[in-house]
C-alpha cells in the first residue's frame, strides 16, 4: 500500500499553523487518509465485516468552507487515555474531527470499538499504535525512549500475528516497568502500592507512566500530574525505568513490513531529533508528527537535506 506514496515528497509550508484555510500538510494527510479508504477494499482475504469501515470522506463530504479535521495521535483507556475508545470518538465528532486515529501504546485493543464507534459517527477510523522504542546512540553509547507512531490501511496490519507478538513483549515489559517504578518510589520513601497503580490502569490495560503518576497524585504525593514526573519519573529521573520496549528501528521496519506508515512521534521530546529522524529514515521511517498536543505547529530546525526525502509531516489537531 505505502509503495505509490513513498515517491510522493512535499515541500514542508512554513507558517505558524493557520487554521482557516487547509495547509499544505493538511492537503497531504488528506490525501494519504483518502487513499487508505480504499486500501484493502479488493483484498482476497477481507471477511464481510467490510462495513465496519464503510465510513468514507472526501472534499465532496464535506459542505463549502468546511474544514478537514484530522486527529492523528490519540489514547484511550486502553493504554493511559481517560475515555473509552467510544466516548473518544463520540468527543472527537463533536470537536469536528472528521479523520481519527486511536493510536493508543502498545497496543491496538481498542480498534475495534473505536471503529464501531465510528461508524455510528460518521467519523474515518484509521487503525494505529504508538509504538515504546528505544534508540541507541551510537556517539554516547546512551539510550533514549522514542515513541513510533504506526498507522495502518483499513484492513489492518498484514501479519497481524507477527505484530501483536512484538507488542505482547512490550506490553509485558510494562508490567516488570511498572512495579519497578513503585519500587524506586517505595526507596524514596513513598509507600505507594502496585495495587493502586494496576487498579487505575484498569483490567488488562499495561502500565504505563501515567498511570503511576496518577496513582501518585490520587495518593496525595505530589500535587499534580506535571510533578509527577517533573520530581520522579521524567526520563532517566529517580523513579524512571525501562521496560522491554525493542530498539526504534527494529519497530520502523516491522511497521513497514505489515504494511504500514511509520511516524516519529513528538520528535521535540528528544535530545537530538535529527540524529533520530536520519537513522530511522534509513530503516524506512515515513514522516514526523509536527503539531504539539497544544494545536501548535512545532518549529523543528529539520535541516533541508532530511525534509524532502520524508514522504509525509503529519498534521495533528487536539481539541
Ligand atoms: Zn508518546
């Protein structure tokens, strides 16, 4: 599916993300979500279940002065998000989203309640992950986390068998990552109990960060989510632990062979972006996410050697 749209390049629009008229990355999601409409729709292997993504947009869907609004990276409470992936796309509807995707970690879980959901709203559900990697400098030696976006056509990954092994690893990191934070914070002399932190993220939901930051602050040890982590378990702070989470590239290219488009998430969190976004370029990395959580566009100095040769930026909308 990616083959005709990796040759696709686009010139990056400088702008500070005017919301009146589509952009130039808008116009391109636009087109590559259009595109994954019909991805699969002739495919031997798809059941009758073709319905489940019979939810189509185009410019002709939508009235004159109409905005296309993508929600490109989005968590429900499958991984840390608050809302079930139901409510998730009944509040993106009523926040004018037309295109969605449930990007949630580790774990796709929640697509198909997303996808039915969706159906009742009338709004395009894109099947994605965000994917816990870690990428290894070669000049320090050092690790660091760096989340991978996946997005797939509306049949989902090819090789769904080989993906989901790959997820289940990290998944059950999570659980080892877990309790290992609560142990460091037990050392720093908070009491906090495993139970709590299993019982905020709920039944067969993997742990993750948020939810014992949340465990933290329903506990009464730090005042608010942002001092969760700004106090104990920002990375490599004193409560911070890795999981089992694979190397960005080994994810990139898995991402790649079952079919889908791989995207670097928040690049700004990291260290050295560039650095990042050249390797993972080289292991078939297809675009970056550029709008900020806050709608805002994020200024990265991507150097113009490395714009052109990815085929997509990703325009992500939050309301
Ligand atoms: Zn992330």
């Amino acid at each position: 599916m990616a083959d005709d749209k990796k040759k696709r390049n686009k010139k990056k629009k400088r702008g500070n993300g005017n919301k009146k008229k589509m952009t130039t990355e808008q116009s391109e999601a636009f087109k590559s979500v259009t595109d994954w409409l019909f991805v699969g729709f002739s495919s031997p292997s798809r059941s009758s279940s073709s319905d489940d993504f019979s939810v189509t947009i185009n410019s002709s869907s939508l009235r004159c002065g109409e905005k296309l609004v993508f929600e490109l990276h989005s968590h429900s409470n499958r991984s840390d998000g608050f809302l079930s992936p139901s409510k998730l796309v009944e509040r993106a509807y009523n926040n004018g989203v037309k295109v969605l995707s449930l990007t949630d970690h580790d774990t796709m879980a929640g697509i198909p309640e997303a996808v039915e959901a969706g159906r009742r709203f009338g709004v395009k559900i894109i099947p994605g992950i965000e994917i816990s990697t870690l990428f290894g400098s070669r000049d320090s030696g050092s690790e660091e986390p760096v989340h991978i976006l996946a997005y797939y056509g509306t049949s989902g990954p090819a090789m769904y068998d080989e993906l989901e092994d790959f997820l289940v690893k990290i998944r059950d990191g999570r659980f080892v990552r877990g309790r290992e934070m609560v142990l460091k914070l037990n050392k720093l002399k908070i009491p906090l109990k495993w139970e709590h932190v299993t019982r905020i993220a709920g039944k067969d939901v993997a742990p993750g960060r948020m939810h014992v930051a949340r465990a933290l602050l329903e506990a009464g040890y730090v005042e608010n989510l942002r001092q969760a982590f700004t106090k104990y378990l920002h990375d490599g702070g004193p409560a911070y632990a890795t999981g089992s989470e694979p190397m960005a590239e080994e994810a990139v290219k898995l991402i790649c062979k079952t079919g889908g488009v791989a995207v670097l998430a928040h690049p700004w969190a990291l260290k050295n972006h560039v650095g990042v976004i050249r390797r993972l370029k080289d292991a078939g990395l297809h675009g970056v996410e550029v709008y900020r959580s806050d709608g805002k566009l994020e200024g990265l100095s991507l150097s113009p050697s490395l714009v052109p040769s990815l085929s997509y930026y990703l325009s992500i909308w939050v309301h």
